[in-house]
C-alpha cells in the first residue's frame, strides 16, 4: 500500500486502509469484539469529530491508546488536516514504509 493507494470516503478518511493496518500492526485477525470496537469508534468519529481541522484524527488517536495521531492522520485526505497534521501524515508514510509495502 502506498499514500497514492488511499481511497477517501466523503468524510475524507479511508477506513478499509486503517483497519488493514491495525490488523497488520497489531495482529487484530483473531479478535472481531476489538475490529468492531474500532469500527464503531471510526462510525461515531466520523459523523461527530469534524468540528476542525485534526479533530477526526485527535479524537480516534484518544479514543484508542495503541495507536497515536500520526497514524491515524496517516489515513486522512489533506483537506480534513491542518498543516501539522499534514506534516505528521506525511512523516508516518515516510516511518512505516517497510510495513506498508507488505500490505
């Protein structure tokens, strides 16, 4: 998986790349009660945590204590990140490319 791969909902998150990387970086295959756990945590993010800019990825970041804001940030189109968050998405990318190829 590449940064050019991501395919965004309209709320400017891809939520299929994300849950692949959990799974990858995190060995989710064996725990459905935890993916759902994410999967309603993503749900709820999205149609509540858009007030700003980052908000989406601060909110999902302190929701779920494994993961920090530059990966999910990571996932996030441009449009819905400030220019930090912008600058973190990209350093992850630059951090986790060994891992994504995989993916």
């Amino acid at each position: 998986m590449k940064k050019d791969d991501l395919k965004f909902t309209d709320k400017g998150f891809d939520r299929g790349a994300f849950m692949q990387y959990m799974e990858k970086s995190f060995n989710l295959t064996d725990f459905g009660f935890t993916r759902e756990l994410i999967g309603n945590v993503l749900s709820y993010a999205e149609e509540h945590e858009h007030v700003s800019k980052d908000m989406f990825a601060y909110f999902v970041a302190d929701i779920i204590p494994e993961i920090d804001f530059r990966e999910v940030c990571g996932f996030c189109e441009d449009s819905i990140l400030t220019s930090n968050g912008i600058y973190e998405k990209n350093r992850f990318w630059e951090e986790k490319a060994a891992l994504l190829k995989e993916m």
